[in-house]
C-alpha cells in the first residue's frame, strides 16, 4: 500500500539520490479499501517531495482486476492517481490498459508483477 511506500521512501529512495522513480501504487490500496481522499493526499504529498528533491516522477495506475472494476475504491483510486499525474504533471502508465488489453486478447487472466529498484544518479 502506499503508505507502506512512503514509510520507506527515506531509506529505499531518497538515500538512493536517484533521478527517477517510478510510482506503481493503487491496486492494494483499493483491495484494502483505503480511503481515497487519503490516498490522493499522500500520492500528491509523495509525488510533490520528490519533485522537490528534482527526482523525476513516473506514476503507474492499478492493474486492471476484473472482481474489483466496479468497486467504488478501485475506480476512486484509479482516478486519484490520474489526478495526481496530471495535478502534478507527471506521466503516467497505464498497466490497468495494458493488463486489460492482454487479458481481453488472450482470455486469460494475467497478472503483472515487477520490482522496479532505485538506482543512484551518477
């Protein structure tokens, strides 16, 4: 959950000093059912600390999970991470439209894990 995220950002990014972080942040939250007002205020506040510290910020939206699309905290989410991109101008990667698009071309339902890790700037 992000808030997991923001808790050991001092230790796994900032101390990194990296250039770029890639946020990929929405899908427990919403399973977890965190509120969205919450939600949306910490990923705007985390988005705006590491802007501040002129990391650039790439924000990935939740995966696309068909038991949870009509859940109110899922879209809630979903859109509060599109709003905090585009509050914030930063990109944003669509995995939920990725994972959609495979699971409707394939009849499978897929799930997208990936670590991305800092990396220190040269």
């Amino acid at each position: 959950v992000l808030s997991d995220i923001v808790a050991r950002a001092p230790r796994d990014v900032f101390a990194l000093n990296p250039n770029v972080v890639v946020v990929q942040t929405g899908t427990n939250d919403a399973v977890q059912h965190v509120p969205v007002a919450r939600y949306q205020r910490q990923l705007q506040q985390f988005v705006e600390g590491l802007q501040a510290r002129r990391i650039r910020v790439i924000l990935v939206d939740n995966q696309y999970l068909p038991a949870q699309v009509g859940s109110a905290e899922y879209i809630g989410i979903q859109k509060a991470t599109h709003d905090v991109a585009h509050l914030d101008h930063v990109s944003l990667v669509s995995r939920f439209g990725l994972s959609e698009a495979i699971q409707a071309q394939t009849a499978l339902e897929v799930t997208l894990l990936g670590a991305l890790r800092a990396q220190p700037a040269s």
